[in-house]
C-alpha cells in the first residue's frame, strides 16, 4: 500500500510539473503566434503542430542521449531522476499547450485586440483581457496538456530507468506488473491511474463549464 502511494504521488508530481512548466512556455509562445504576422509563421505552426503528435519513445531517446553520462548534459547526473521524467514530459506537452493556445485566440475576433488597444490598454493588458475572453479552450488546452502526460510510458521509461522509490511512476509500474504477469495488480494500477485522470480533468471541466455560464 505504502508502494501504491508512493508511486501515485510520484506521479502526480512529475506530471504537474511538466505541465506547469509547459504552460509557462506554450501560453505566452503560442500567444506570440496567434498575435503575429511574420515570415516563416505558418512553418513554425506547422513544427509545432508536429510536435503535438510526438512519438514518446523519440522524445525519451532524444533526452536519454541528451542526459547520458557522455551526453552534452551529463555531468547534470539528471538520467534516472524524476526530472529527468519531467524534462521528457515537457517536450512532450509544450506544443500540446502551444498548438491549442494559438489556435484558440487565433479563433478569436482579429479587431478584438485592435480595439483594447484603441481604448487605451496596454500590450500586457490587451494579451490578459484575450486570455480571459479565451480561458475555456485554454483551460482545454491545459487539460490536454496534462493528458498527454500522466499517462506517458515510452519516454518516462527510457530516461527514469522505472526504478523503485526514486522513478518508478503509475505508467512504469503498469508496464513492470504486466511483464510480470501480475495481470490483477496491473489491472488495479491502470484503475487509479484513470481515477485520477478523471477526477482532476472533472475539476478543471467544473471551472471550464462554471467560466462558460459567466
């Protein structure tokens, strides 16, 4: 039980803050490109957009590289960490954030931003208000993100090194009782794993759909 709870916690964490950092990234980047009209805008969607649909296992062996002991960051000994999982979740989620973040001003009124700045409110103001005029498909936005992650196997796998106590997460775990045969204890994990996801994406739709009657 004590294992159950370790690991559940574990996961939560990990997957919190790689999505919090992917917001910290995706929210103002993916403003950046709804607000912008510049050379090369739609390939830098159009990368984004790819990366939405990133392999897990790439990401995982594109980090595992990165973090190795002859890597370029390898004397960071962060291979086999829980940031290690968190750095992997992050590339995984940013452009989830990002994508859905550009799209869903994007789909906003264009002369919306033209008029809070004819009215007087500054740069920051104008970016907050478009926040809040756009807060439901960016609340979607951050749900997605954090789906994209807490259930994540492939690169979690590769660079936490699923080891007991110190990596070893919901989806690892799964993995490892499955291998093992031990199809009842992999089936309760797979269980909670989709408590969870749906009790936090019930409470993030309850604000989505409490923002909506505003």
């Amino acid at each position: 039980m004590t294992d159950i709870f370790e690991i559940t916690l574990l996961s939560l964490q990990v997957s919190a803050f790689a999505t919090a950092i992917s917001l910290l990234i995706g929210l103002p980047f993916g403003t950046w490109l709804a607000l912008s009209n510049f050379r090369g805008r739609a390939f830098i969607i159009s990368i984004i957009n790819t990366g939405m649909a990133l392999p897990p296992v790439v990401v995982g062996l594109v980090v595992a590289m990165t973090l190795w002991r002859s890597g370029p960051l390898g004397d960071l000994r962060l291979i086999y960490t829980p940031w290690a999982i968190i750095i992997a979740q992050t590339i995984i989620a940013a452009p989830v954030v990002t994508g859905l973040t550009a799209a869903a001003l994007a789909a906003l009124d264009p002369r919306l931003g033209q008029q809070l700045l004819g009215l007087g409110a500054s740069r920051g103001q104008m970016v907050w208000l478009l926040w809040r005029e756009a807060r439901l498909p960016l609340l979607a936005a951050l749900m997605a993100g954090f789906g994209s992650v807490i259930s994540e196997v492939g690169a979690s796998m590769m660079v936490g090194g699923n080891i007991k106590g110190q990596t070893r997460v919901l989806t690892t775990a799964i993995v490892l009782e499955t291998s093992k045969g031990e199809f009842e204890r992999a089936l309760a994990l797979g269980a909670l794993l989709l408590i969870i996801t749906y009790l936090i994406n019930l409470a993030l739709t309850w604000v989505q759909q409490k923002g909506a009657r505003r």
